[in-house]
DNA sequence: TTACAGTAATTGAAGCATGAATGGTTGCAA
DNA sequence: TTGCAACCATTCATGCTTCAATTACTGTAA
C-alpha cells in the first residue's frame, strides 16, 4: 500500500495532481493579467504609461510630504533604480517634482504639483470607469470568489517572500 | 422608486460598490501576479529569463515543425516585434534556429535545436518544482477556487476582447 | 574626529514590451 | 500580367524592468 512515490524524495520525479494543479493556478493567473494587462494599457494609452498612472494614484492618496522613492518602491513592487526613471518623465511633464528631505539629505520627496494635482484628479475617475468596463459583466459570484482568493494568495506571499525560500 | 443614479447615465458620477469591488478585484490580481513573479524570476535566473522560459517550453510541447512567429505572439501574447528579439538571443545561445516555411517565404519557422531540446528537457522540469515550492502551503479549497475563478475571468476577457470596447 | 557600516537615490548594461513604419512575399482581381 | 491588398517578420523609437555598481549622506563606534 505504500505509494510510488511522494512529494519531494529527491527531485526528479513526477508531481502529483495538487502540484499540477498550483502550476496551473500560476499559469492561469499570469493568462489573466496579461490579458487584462491588454485592456487596461490600452485604455490608459492616450493618458500615461501605466507604470506613470500608479506614481500618480499613490501620490495623490498621500498627504502633502509626497513619498519617497522607497516608499513608492515598496507600494509598487518595482525596485527603486525603475523609479528614478518614471520619475525623471513625470517631472519633465511638469506633474511631480523632487525636494529633498532636509531632515535627512539622503531622501527626496516626490510631490505632485499643482499640474499633477489636476491632471490626477482628472484622469483616476476616468480610468476607474474603464476598468469598470472591462470587467463588468462577470457574475458576481466569481468576483466575489476571485476577491476572497486573491487575498489569501496575497497572505501566502507575503509569509513566503519575507524570510526567503527554504532549502 | 427610480434610483438616484445607474451605471453608466453620463460618466462623473460615484461609482457603486459593485463596480468598486471590480476595480479592487483587478489591484489584487495585479499585486498579486507581481508579487509572485518576483519569486518566479528568482527561481529560474540562473536558468534563463522568464520570455526565454515561455518560449522554450511552447517549443518544447509542439512538434518537429515548430512555431512561426505569429503563433508564438498569439499563444505568449507579446507582439511578433518583440519576438524577434527573445528569439535572436535564444539563436546566439544556440538553443533555437530559424528555418523560413518554403511553402510559403513569408513565415519562418521557429525549431529547437538538439542543445534547446536537451536544455529545455532539464530546466522544465525544475521550474515546475520551483513554481510549487513557492504556491505550496496553499489550502487545496483556495486553490479551486482561485482556479476556477480565473477560468471565468479568462472566458469574459476573451470574449471582451475580441469585438473592441462598446459604448 | 575619524573610520565605517548602513541606507538612499542614481547610473549603466542587458533585456523585455509596445506601437508604428518598412520590406519581402503571397494570392487575388482587374 | 499587372496591380494591389493582406500578411509576415523585422526594425526603430520610446519606455519599463531588473541587477549590480556607484555616489551621497547618516549615525555610530573607535
């Protein structure tokens, strides 16, 4: 009665269905997005980069201080060297600007201007409405039941990330 | 009887708590496909990148004639101009090769070579492994769900896709 | 005070991604 | 046959993304 073989014995063996199905999950969820990704960028299009609208949301729900590039770095899982980047364009465009934090000389703030301000509070709801269009259609049961997933595999990985992979 | 205000009558108006929990649902698959991609670029970076990963796996499930070009872009959703590049730095390494259709000179071929096959043998396997050490721990009913969740979202987005954006 | 470990942002190289424009190829219609 | 519309891959410009190396600043310990 013993079974062939089990979870990880040594490494080269074949999964079990539970591992074949966590693979199709991963597999399904990237499908999802980048389908999603599609739409969503394409509507954004004649607004901003998507990666620019993010900065722009995040700053907007700040208060007056802004954020600092490790803050909006943490926000918005992409690394701090990215930033300088979106944030150069932002600036060039008038809609943020740096100011260095005099309490600390090492961080720079990042604070919309009055430009950014408008323009923000132009196109959020704009957007927002997009998405509505997008997705709206979908029972909602599934979005109910995609919300509720979508936030245990968020605890998951953040348990799992933290204190790096074992073995 | 008649509400104060519907879906969509004019554009500036609040949006309704259903339509609030479509946007949520979208920032929780977005956060949560970043957040993973993150460890899943992680496990494969000595290997290859991901793009290189996704290409070489397709290759590797189809059969001797491979892949054109077109059919990579719709099966990877990146565009054909962006293949062309993942593809030349897969030819540098020696691990694919192009051969042009000689039934019809405009479509060329996309072929693992003996050293792709062999590589794409070894690393498949372990990146499965990697993909379940960093979902497993996940309750199985989590799981389901997620699945079949994201099979509906598929579905709608398909359809949406496909015949633009009404309004 | 000076050395130094740690943190913050920037830079640079490589690769991914898009959209638009280009050149080769095909098949069909005039 | 010629003309042409449609299709395929490539190229180009722009921007996103990572990682690694660097510069600037801070606080602390010698």
């Amino acid at each position: 009665m013993k079974p062939l073989s089990d979870t990880q014995p040594h490494g080269h063996l074949a999964l079990q269905p539970h591992e074949r199905s966590l693979i199709g999950m991963w597999l399904r969820l990237a499908k999802c997005y980048n389908l999603a990704l599609r739409d969503v960028r394409a509507s954004l299009r004649d607004a901003c980069t998507l990666p620019q609208f993010d900065v722009l949301s995040q700053l907007k729900r700040s208060d007056e201080r802004g954020l600092t590039f490790s803050e909006l770095s943490r926000l918005l899982l992409v690394t701090a060297g990215n930033l300088t980047g979106i944030i150069d364009r932002l600036e060039e465009q008038g809609l943020v600007r740096r100011e260095t934090n005099p309490e600390d000389r090492r961080e720079t703030f990042i604070k919309l201007t009055e430009k950014g301000r408008d323009y923000a509070t132009e196109i959020i709801p704009k957007h927002e409405r997009d998405l509505v269009k997008i997705f709206s259609g979908l029972k909602p049961e599934i979005v109910d039941q995609l919300r509720s997933g979508l936030a245990e595999l968020r605890k998951h990985l953040d348990a799992h990330g933290r204190h790096g992979s074992d073995e």
